[in-house]
C-alpha cells in the first residue's frame, strides 16, 4: 500500500467521523481485549476474514487495523 492511502494516527478521529468508513479491525479477540479498539469497529479477525468478505460493504471506504 502506498503511504498516501495510510491514514496517520492524528487524523483518525476525522476519518472516524466521516459515517462513510466502515473501520474493520482484523486483531484477533484477545489483542483487542488487551489493547482497546475504537468505538464503532467491526472486529472480523484476520484468521476469519477470507471467509467473512461477504460481510463487508461494496459501497464505503474500508479502514483496516
């Protein structure tokens, strides 16, 4: 991924108000546990994600943690 697309830890809470992302966060249920997640993720694990793509919106922005 080029570094224009990353979205820097300063500018989250701007691209989290923007209802037009969708945050997905694909730690693993116990790193969220011990580290926190921000409100309004959807967690899909990475060990889970190629079978749960289906869950994800077509039509919105993805932000990944």
């Amino acid at each position: 991924m080029s570094e224009d697309m990353r979205v820097k830890a300063a500018d989250i809470d701007a691209v989290m108000a923007d209802a037009k992302i969708f945050f997905l966060d694909v730690r693993e249920p116990k790193e969220i546990e011990e580290l926190g997640s921000y409100a309004g993720y959807v967690n899909i694990p990475m060990s889970q994600l190629e079978s749960r793509l289906g869950e994800l919106p077509k039509d919105r922005p993805i932000l990944t943690a």
